[in-house]
C-alpha cells in the first residue's frame, strides 16, 4: 500500500512539476512542449505501474483511501486533502494521462508558430493536474477544488487568443454556463454536509440509504426527496461541466482556444467530470429513480438535439463540438439508466476516437493554412493521406461501424434502454431516440469526410500539405485505439473476454450493471447507420461545389435553419447575458455609488462632520473651559441631589 500512497503522490505531482518549471524558468516554446510533454510521458508510465500494483491486489481489496494531511479543521467540519483509487479512477487515470500525453506531444508541432507557446504549455499542464485532483478526490471537497480547476483552465485554453473577440467571448459563455452548473453542485454538497455531518465518500456513501432514504424536504409548497433534492442540485453541475441541455451551448464555443486544447477539453478532461460525477455518486443516485429518469431523458434527447445541430454546421470544429455533446447525451442517458458500466466504456472509447478527429482536424487547419470552413475545402486526401486514413478511422468509430470501438460501447447504451433495470425499468421511448441519434452521427460524419477529403478543392487560394511527423504519430496511435478499444468490454458472448472492464469495476459498481447482448439490436444499430452514412455520402461526395454553397440538404428539411443555430439555443444565452448585464449595469451605475460607496462615504462624511463641530470646542480659551468645567459640575451636583432627595 505505502507503494501505491507513493505512486498517487508522484503522478499529481509530475504535471504540477512541469507547470512550475515553464512558469519559472522556461522561455522558449518548443522546451516548454517538451518539458510538458516529458513530464505526461512518465505521469502514463506512473499510472501503467499503479495500474499493474492494483492488478495485483484481490478484487475485493482495490479500493485503496489515504490522507496526504488534514486541509481543513474548523469546529465540527474535518476535511483531509486525500485521494481514493479504485478501478472507477483507475480508468479516469488511464485516459487523462495516455491521452493526454499525445494531445501534448502533438502540440509539440501545432503550437510551434503560436504567440504564446509556453503559456499554452503551462496551462495543458494545469488542466491535467486539476482533473487527477477530481478522479483522485476522496470527498466532496477536493473533488471540488478538482472541478473548479478544470473550469478555470478550460476559461484559460478558450481564451489562450485573448485578444480576438471570439475566444473572448467563448470563454465568458463557458465560464458563466459552468457557474450556474457549478452552483447546483455546491448546494449538493452542502446539503451532503448537513445532513451526513461529513464529506468523506468512504462515509456517505455506506450510510447512504440510512440517512436519505424515506426523507423528505419542502419544496416550491410540496415535499420532495432528500435524495431527489440532492441528485437533482449534483446533475445541475453535470449539465454545465459536461454540456447537456440547457447548459450545453458553451461547448461547440469553446472551438475558439487552440485545437489540441479542445481535444484535452472535449476527450479526455473537463466534460468527462460530469459523467465521473454520477458514476461516482451512483449510491445516491440509486436511491432517486425519478432523478435518474429524469438524467436519461435528458441525456436522450441532448443526444438528439446535438446530433441533429452537427448536420447544419460548417465549421470543422463545430461539427466535433455538437457530436461530442452529442455522445455525452448518450453517456449521461447510461448513467441515468443506472448501466455505468456502459457510460464509463463509452467515456473510454469516446475520450479516444474523439480525441483522434480532433487532432486531425487541428492537422486539415494546420494544412489549410487555418481555414475551418469546409465548404473552402475538398480534395485534402491527396494531399494529407495519413490524416484522411486516420479521420476515416475517427469516423467509423464515432459512428458506431463494426468492428471499431464505437460500435461496441455505443451498442451497450442503446441496449441499457431496452433493459428492465430493477430501479428505472425500460425504456424503450429513449432507445428509439439514441438509435436515431447515432443514424445521424454516420450522416454528419459521412457529410464531413465528403467535404473536406473527396471531390475537388473549392478554394484554390492556398495549398493544403500534410502535417510533420510529430503530429501525425498521435494520430496514428489513436487511430490503432479506435479500432481495437471495443476488446476492453466485448460482450458476454466471446468465452474468456466478455464484460472485461464489467468485471473490473464489480468492487465499485456493486451488483452486476452489464447489459445483455442483443444481436438484433445490434444489426439493427449497424444497418441504421451504414444507411445514413451511405445517405450523406451520396449527397455530399458526388457533386461539384463552390465555395460558400448552400447545403442541399436545407431544401428538404424545412428546419434545417434551425440545425444551423442549434435550435436557437444562443437566443436563450442571450436571455441571460442580457440579465447579467443590465443586473451588472444597475450595480456600477446605481447601487455601487449611490449605496456602497454612498453608505461608506457617508460614515465618512458623518465622522467628519462630528470631528469639525467637537474641534470648535477645542478653542485655546481659557475662559470657555471654565465654562464646561462649570457646567459639567453643576450637572453632577444637580444629578446627585435629585437622587438624594427621592
């Protein structure tokens, strides 16, 4: 165990040591790369070694908590900065650092040019030690501490460009968005506090039933659950970190930091936190079916919506943004269904083959001399071979293709639907929307390798090249990942491999979560899919357009505008951004100067008006100090002889 206590320190330690060392003492941008990278390079290889010792631990026994020191002593309330490793955050671990460590090394090559390379660096660095921090946490508090790093690097990352009014702007969304979700958050963990009187998981979560189960509270006039009150407060949180409705429209903005920045973001950090948060949490959550009918419902129809925005977006990026809130509607809507399992395997596969579109899209920008518009695209096979091979691999996995790792993890969720949990039952409504969700992730996908890749090149007014070795090597990596990842969990059918990462989890996860494998189901999911991909290839791949072209598809789909503008999801940001600044107008113009500065310089202006007035006394004359003497004794006497008299 002392091994293990010392493998956990090290590994938080090692990108923190990077972020020190840049800060300080690093001025060039490509030694900033690879001191950051070297440091992620060996913070995987700790995490290959901390996953061999947990190995070799009995199942029962990989649940390892320790305290670094007592952070906080205050009254009653004791809170230890402590980490907890088991398989949940083993697997967090592995995908932080591995991944990780290529979206560094990648950025190596991309950010070569940039303004601000070793700031850059420093803040990749930043952000992986955050989110060790919230795998790693071993109560609400530091997981906190954990969460809020994340969301201030990822402010950071948007807004690396800071003097361009996009990333600006992006980065304000981002920020206001993860506070309203953050705020939900902390009330949970307050109300976790009250009523359990600590914050440690290895004591909320045993007691979980005994202390949540059967209360109630009042609510807007009526009772309501405790644990359905709490649940609901935790999911406000993952709604904001990872982007589900009505907190999802900071993510396809946050397109505005540097591309491998919104590979980190998008795969292997910061919106995976909410998924980790109620996979985390499922003791509680499992004492709310209605909160966690309410999750998958909203994971379900996220999923659509997003997917159905992917189709109308022309910007590369963007396209990767709405499909990653997309399949994070998927996770969440397995989360909420209580298959975990599924929501984690999906986290894993999709945290890989995301990451690989990601960073070939960074490779066609890099290539294209920053063009992101598709349309000013086209024919960029010839001309970048190994990024289309390894896009197309992105792509067949995201779009669930037998036999890539999408296909398997995605397959799990839809069938979780179909599933009779013994807490939320069936539900058969939200299968339905997650198949037709994942229909048109092949369409888009299709749409997006039939513009950039095929055809000709709509603007010839710059030359497209491929990427250098340093950036195409990830690419080559994950792409080997897209293809096998599915062996980690194949189903039950395969004798000796089956429920793989199932298995690993039973210690967290008590009780079998697996879902059953349903070859129908599953031909159905690959037919649905081939179809739309072969749809949008048709439409897309085999004519010639112009720049700038109106998608053709926008005079079938009368709501294909609505596609364009994520059904008018900015006008609802707008709303609040508007309260926010005519709350914020109203407090610099009226109530700061007029009340705050109003109340201040007002005491002010009384002390000194008392001042002034006692000072006129203070006159030098001897004749009118003779006077107060005499008046203050003649009130005296005059006190004491009316006592006396009574």
């Amino acid at each position: 165990m002392d091994v293990l206590y010392t493998l956990l320190t090290v590994l938080v330690v090692l990108p923190l040591l990077g972020v020190v060392v840049n800060t300080f003492f690093i001025r060039q941008g490509r030694t900033a790369g690879l001191i950051a990278s070297g440091v992620m390079v060996a913070a995987f290889v700790v995490t290959l070694v901390i996953l061999v010792q947990l190995l070799g631990l009995a199942p029962e026994k990989r649940v390892v908590d320790f305290t670094l020191y007592n952070w906080i002593e205050a009254g009653p309330l004791r809170v230890p900065f402590g980490f907890l490793l088991d398989p949940l955050s083993m697997v967090m671990l592995l995908l932080i650092t591995g991944v990780g460590t290529l979206i560094h090394i990648y950025s190596i090559g991309y950010m070569a040019h940039d303004a601000r390379p070793v700031r850059y660096f420093v803040y990749l660095n930043l952000f992986v030690t955050a989110m060790l921090i919230l795998v790693l946490a071993n109560n609400y508090l530091v997981l906190f501490l954990g969460w809020e790093g994340v969301g201030l690097c990822s402010f950071l990352l948007i807004s690396a460009s800071f003097e361009r009014k996009v990333s600006q702007d992006a980065s304000l969304k981002a920020f206001i968005m993860n506070r309203i979700g953050d705020f939900g958050l902390m009330l949970a963990i307050l109300a976790i506090y009250k009523h359990f009187g600590t914050l440690n998981f290895g004591a909320v979560f045993p007691r979980a039933a005994q202390v949540l189960g059967g209360q109630a509270i009042n609510f807007a006039g009526g009772p309501i659950g405790l644990a359905t009150a709490i649940c609901f407060l935790m999911f406000i949180g993952v709604a904001g970190k990872s982007a589900q409705i009505p907190l999802f429209v900071w993510l396809p903005d946050a397109m505005a930091g540097p591309t491998p920045a919104s590979a980190l973001i998008h795969a292997a950090t910061m919106v995976t936190s909410g998924i980790y948060l109620i996979a985390r949490n499922h003791a509680i959550f499992a004492l709310s079916p209605a909160t966690s009918n309410f999750v998958a419902t909203i994971g379900a129809l996220t999923a659509f919506v997003a997917a159905s925005a992917a189709i109308g977006q022309y910007d590369i990026k963007k396209v990767l943004a709405y499909s990653t809130v997309s399949q994070l509607g998927f996770m969440v809507a397995a989360a909420g269904l209580g298959a975990y399992t599924a929501a984690m395997f999906h986290l894993l596969t999709h945290g890989i083959f995301k990451a690989l579109l990601f960073l070939a899209a960074g490779a066609v920008i890099h290539g294209a001399h920053d063009v992101q518009d598709m349309r000013r695209m086209g024919g960029f096979k010839r001309a970048m071979p190994r990024t289309y091979w390894t896009y197309v691999f992105g792509a067949l996995a995201l779009s669930g293709i037998f036999p890539f790792a999408g296909f398997w993890s995605k397959d799990d969720i839809v069938g979780a639907a179909f599933h009779n949990y013994p807490q939320t039952g069936s539900h058969p409504i939200i299968g339905v929307i997650l198949i037709a969700s994942a229909g048109l992730t092949a369409f888009y996908m299709a749409r997006q390798i039939a513009l950039v890749f095929h055809g000709s090149q709509r603007d010839t007014t710059y030359h497209p090249h491929e990427s250098e070795p340093i950036m195409t090597l990830p690419l080559v990596i994950l792409a080997i990942g897209a293809l096998i990842g599915g062996l980690i969990n194949l189903p039950t059918f395969v004798p000796g491999v089956g429920e793989g990462l199932g298995r690993f989890f039973e210690p967290v996860f008590v009780g079998s979560d697996a879902v059953p494998f349903s070859p129908l189901l599953a031909v159905l999911t690959l037919v649905i899919a081939l179809g739309m991909g072969y749809l949008g290839w048709q439409t897309y791949a085999h004519r010639t357009w112009k720049a700038k072209f109106r998608d053709p598809i926008s005079r079938f789909i009368p709501a294909f505008e609505a596609f364009e503008t994520a059904f008018g999801s900015d006008e609802y940001v707008q709303f609040f951004i508007r309260g926010f600044r005519a709350t914020a107008g109203f407090l610099s113009r009226i109530f700061d100067p007029l009340g705050i500065d109003g109340l201040v310089n007002g005491a002010a202006r009384l002390v000194g008006l008392s001042g002034r007035e006692v000072g006129r006394g203070e006159s030098g004359y001897l004749r009118n100090y003779t006077m107060v003497f005499l008046v203050g004794a003649v009130a005296v006497i005059g006190y004491f002889g009316f006592a006396a008299l009574r």
